[in-house]
C-alpha cells in the first residue's frame, strides 16, 4: 500500500479536511475553527485547530511527517511517538493527551491529533518574560520532577523503542557523523574521549526522553505544563537527559545557570532526586553533557549537508547548519579546558 498520500492540507482549506480528523478525536465535534500551520519544526509539520462542540471549543494539535510523508530520518516514527506520548501521559507525565493516531483513511499521511496546552515554548520569552518571572527560580527542580517521572515510567510495551548503553550510544552517534561529509578535529577528539570515559550501563534501561530541553516545555505561570516533542525517545541511561538539558545551546546566552537557561545543576539535581530519581554521580554527568553537545554538533553538520544538497532547504534547516562551529568551542571548554 502506498503511504505516501498527496498532500491535501497544501491544497485545500483545512477547516474542511481536518473536520473528520477532530470529528475522530473529539465526540461531538460539529465544526473546525482557527485551523493554522504554526511556525518552526524542521522535521515535522504542527497545526493549530479548535474543535467546535456543544459544551464549546476543544484545542487540538496536530502533528504529522512535513508534507504528510516521511522524507527523511525523523527519529522513532510518528506512530512509536503517539503510544509513547500516550504511556508517558498514562504514568503522569506532563504530556499532552494524544486523542487520535493517524490512519490511511484520514488521508494525511503519519500522525496523530493531542490536547493543545496552554503556554509559552520560546526560550526568550520563558526567560525573559515578566509573566514567567515567579515560576522561574524554581522552573529547573521542576524540571528535574518532571525528568524523574519520565525516567519511572514502566518500560513494558515500550520494545518498539531502541535500547542503547553509553558506549552504544556514542558509536551510533559516530556512525551518523560518518554519514556526513564534515570534518572536524575536535569532533574526532570529542568522540575519543567519550569512548574513554564511557560509564557503565545501568543495572535497568528506562525511558529517556532525548530532547528535554528548554524550547521543547511548555510553560504556563503556574510551572509546566506539558513535555514535548517525544519523537527521539529511547531505552538507555536515565542521565541522559540531564546532560542534554544542561548543553550550553539550551542555555540561550545564560551560560552561568546551565539547566534551561534557569537554574543550576544542583538545583535540577534536587528536583530530581526529590522526585524518586537516581541521582548520577558528576563524571557521569559530565560524560552525558559531553555527549549531548558532541550530538547537536553532529546534527549541525548534518544538517549543512542536507541544506547544501537541497535535501532540505528550509530556513530551520539553515539556521541549524551554521551552529556546528558553536558546538566545537563548547566541547572544548568542557573536555579540554585550559590549565
């Protein structure tokens, strides 16, 4: 069977061909209003759409392959994210509530439709903005709850998912630079060092996010109120996403409070720990953020590839490429400091 329909939604309006897709998410619903693309999303496409019912609007996003077909690599695949979203929500994850999976017969391609949530996902704004102003100096222990609820969620009916250990993880990455026609010293140093300072696995694989960062949460006044984008999600070391959160590039030019931009590691540790996680020792930390910048380097330079061979040409895309250079001055400082 063909899964690669003919991109409807760039071709007719889409309060009528997305009437049938909320009809399917929402008993009841009578109407679509408000129904618009939103902006950013260099793999995947995210619209915006109410669903009108008797008892009143019902806030929908949907989610789906850019164009309505995969064209590239885009992590676990749409279906794997919504049973993930949807076993994270079920184990009170702040996620949102995936209330339809795409099928063929919606014709518009992989997907699935959730509850829009309320808030703000611009780093800026988060950080900046008055109305963020008393959540934020306690927005990275919140943080750290919301990584130690995710890290406790019951891995079973979760074996769609790749299952890594820290070494495995970091050959998997150096396979994807491989595939690149980058070259970079300090990459090739960054991933030997790694390999030399690998720990060891951990006695029981959990759920770990892989992009939790700030830009991917969305925040109302009142603290978070759902993680998103869940599409690199996989079994493996539960630090993992706390090196990630704390990568110079999710710091957004606050580089003295390294969780989100926000806060301290102690402060997303204690959030963390409180929360039931198992707090990582420093060298393993360490090794994770090491790793998580060595990471968004290479999708830096991937994505140079993809933007110069007009695999991608998206303005997302080019904005990613030319971070790359970013990445080598962080690795540096944090693998090879000055004596």
């Amino acid at each position: 069977m063909n899964d690669e329909p003919t991109d409807l939604l760039a071709k007719g309006d889409p309060r009528l061909l997305l009437l049938p897709l909320a009809r399917a998410a929402v008993p009841g619903c009578t109407a679509v209003h408000n129904a618009r693309r939103l902006t950013g999303g260099a793999n995947q496409e995210t619209w915006a759409l109410d669903a009108e019912t008797e008892a009143g609007a019902v806030p929908l996003i949907l989610r789906r392959a850019r164009g309505g077909t995969l064209q590239r690599s885009t992590g676990i695949g749409l279906d794997a994210e919504a049973l993930v979203i949807r076993t994270a929500y079920g184990n009170g994850v702040p996620a949102p509530e995936v209330l339809h999976v795409l099928s063929a017969g919606d014709g518009l391609g992989k997907g699935f439709v959730m509850r829009r949530m309320a808030g703000e996902t611009i780093p800026r704004k988060i950080l900046q903005g008055d109305a963020f102003s008393a959540i934020r100096p306690r927005l990275a222990g919140d943080c750290g709850k919301a990584l130690a609820a995710i890290h406790a969620v019951p891995t079973d009916g979760l074996d769609r998912l790749e299952r890594f250990t820290p070494l495995s993880r970091v050959e998997w990455l150096h396979a994807h630079y491989r595939a690149t026609e980058q070259v970079s010293p300090v990459f090739a140093y960054a991933f030997a060092w790694l390999r030399a300072h690998a720990p060891d696995a951990p006695e029981k694989p959990a759920l770990v996010h892989g992009d939790f960062r700030n830009g991917n949460l969305m925040i109302a006044p009142d603290g978070i109120s759902a993680v998103l984008d869940w599409e690199n999600a996989h079994l493996g070391d539960p630090a993992e996403d706390l090196g990630w959160f704390c990568v110079p590039s999710w710091r957004f030019g606050n580089l003295d409070k390294p969780a989100g931009g926000f806060g301290t590691r102690e402060d997303l540790l204690a959030g963390y720990g409180a929360a039931g996680g198992c707090i990582p020792s420093p060298d393993r930390l360490r090794f994770w953020e090491a790793y998580g910048s060595l990471y968004w380097g290479v999708v830096c330079a991937r994505s140079v590839d993809e933007f110069r061979g007009g695999a991608d040409p998206s303005v997302e895309r080019a904005m990613i490429a030319r971070r790359a250079s970013e990445t080598e001055l962080d690795l540096l400082r944090l693998i090879a400091p000055r004596r």
